[in-house]
C-alpha cells in the first residue's frame, strides 16, 4: 500500500514516482506486469489521476516501463541505469537520507542499527507473501493497510468484504473479529486472523463533551464508512444528539452546508484533503484517525514469516 504524504516537502509525484520505482527495483512488479490504471492508483491514493500519469511518463523515461496500446503501462525493466549512474544517484538518495537521519538526533550506532535492517529486509531470500486486509468500509482497510506495511515493511493490500473473493491467494486475511466467520465461510481454506480497530482517543474526547442539542458533523472519504463509524462513535461516546454526515466521494457540495450546521466537526484521514480549505470555517474540528490496535499490531507480527 503506497501512503501519500500530502504535506512533505516532496512532490506528490515524486513521492508516487520514488515509491513505484521502488515496488519494482524490490520485485513486487516484475517485467512485463501491468501497473494499475492510473484513474483507479489515482482513486486509491485520492491524488489527480494526471499526478498518476506524469509519475508513469517519468518512469516511462528512466526506461522502467512502457506504454502499450490496450495495456496500458508494462515494466520493461527493473535496472535501466548503469552501475556509475546508480552508484551517483544512490550516494545523492543516501546523502539526503543521513542528514534527515542526524537531524533528528539519531547518532552514528543508531544510523548503523537501521541501516543494517533496512538491508536485512532487503536481502531476505524469502517469496514474498500476499497480506490482505478487508473490513466492511474501504476507510477501515484502508488505514489499517498503511499501519501494518509501514510496520512490517511489507506489501499489504485493502479491501472491502465484497471483494474477498477476488483475493484467494492471499498468505493472510487480516479481518476485524466480527468478520471472521464470515470470511471463513467465503474462503475455507485461507488464513484468516481477526483484528481490532481503534478510533483516536483526541476525536473520542471531544465529541464525549458535547451536549446532547448539539450537531456533530463528520466527514469520510468514502459513503460506506458513514453509517458504522457513526453507529461507533454513539457507541463509544454516548453522544446522542445530532450527526449530520457526508462523504467526500459525492463531491463537496455538501461541507459548506455541513460546517455551518456543526458544533464539532470530525473527518477521517483519508477526507483531510477534501476538507482542509473549509476548516478556517468549522467552529471546532479535530480528525478522526483510524488504526489497528497495538495488540493486534503485535499478534499480527508474529504470524508474518
């Protein structure tokens, strides 16, 4: 799962660009794969479908794949540099990265220790293994995918329960306890763990002070997240007032309208780009952060090989 950050310092589409171009230098594309179409990585990321293309043109340029009629973008190549331009373009990447590293404090054995787990994640002989994670909203699989491929440093897919089928294949499907039974149903022979979920604790606080003649408005990415993250946040807060919803992917008509009718206004992360230009507006307005629990995070660990 490839994660975005919308307010680094570098480019969305060098982001993209660097992030593929790893995914294919560490084989998770090999040549003559297909990479995704870029209106669905575009939807995936919630990033312009034109961002797509350019990341694409640039690797299409270093000599990483290709445009092909009906096919769209194939790799060609894992390596197309020679060994002295790679040697100059990785001593620039790894130049940049140590003084991020000293800037943050972290001395010469602590830069040692990371390095050389870096490495070993790198050099492991190992095949790699299909992680899936599916919940009955895209947000909740979603985020959940992003935590575990940056903790375990391993490729790890998202999707919703409808859409388990399609994943058969997979190593492991990691699925909220509640759906276990279900999606053991669907695939018997699979490897099915359950998960738990957790809401932050920032946006739980404050919607557990408001008062019941309140309208609390939230905002999701997606519309199949509306109904169970509001059935959660009653569940957990008590808050039995007003909740005036919307999702991002019917467009944001809607916010505006939203922002004037809230005490309290909460978004998912996924919603944060959609929502940031009508926050100066919001009286009061905290995201609502999604992720797995640590105990999951643990339990999870010990299963990958």
């Amino acid at each position: 799962m490839i994660e975005i950050q919308h307010h680094a310092k570098q480019s969305v589409k060098d982001q993209l660009t660097s992030a593929l171009r790893f995914r294919i230098a560490g084989g998770r594309y090999r040549v003559g794969d297909k990479l995704p179409a870029t209106r669905k990585l575009a939807e995936q990321l919630d990033i312009s479908f034109h961002t797509v293309r350019k990341a694409y043109q640039q690797l299409e340029l270093e000599g990483l794949v290709e445009a092909r009629q009906g096919s769209g973008y194939v790799i060609t190549n894992a390596a197309p540099l020679d060994k002295s331009a790679r040697m100059e373009q990785g001593a620039s990447i790894l130049g940049a990265a140590l003084q991020e590293a000293v800037g943050l404090g972290l001395d010469e054995d602590e830069i040692s220790y990371l390095m050389d787990e870096q490495l070993s994640l790198l050099e492991s002989d190992e095949e790699p293994i299909k992680i899936v994670v599916a919940a009955s909203f895209r947000e909740l699989s979603l985020a959940c995918a992003r935590h575990f491929e940056t903790v375990y440093q391993r490729a790890c897919e998202a999707a919703t329960l409808d859409e388990v089928s399609q994943h058969a294949d997979a190593d492991l499907l990691l699925v909220p306890f509640p759906n276990v039974k279900h999606v053991l149903a669907m695939n018997p022979k699979a490897d099915v763990v359950g998960i738990a979920a957790e809401l932050g604790e920032d946006a739980l606080a404050a919607i557990s002070r408001m008062m019941d003649h309140e309208t609390l408005g939230l905002v999701t990415r997606y519309s199949d997240a509306v109904a169970p993250l509001m059935a959660e946040i009653r569940n957990r807060t008590r808050f039995s007032g007003q909740v005036v919803a919307v999702s991002t992917e019917e467009g944001d008509s809607y916010l505006a309208s939203l922002v004037r009718q809230s005490e309290l206004m909460v978004y998912t992360t996924d919603a944060s780009r959609r929502v940031k230009p009508f926050l100066e507006r919001a009286r009061r307005h905290v995201m609502l952060t999604i992720q797995p629990a640590a105990s999951t995070v643990e339990r999870v660990r010990s299963l990958i090989p």
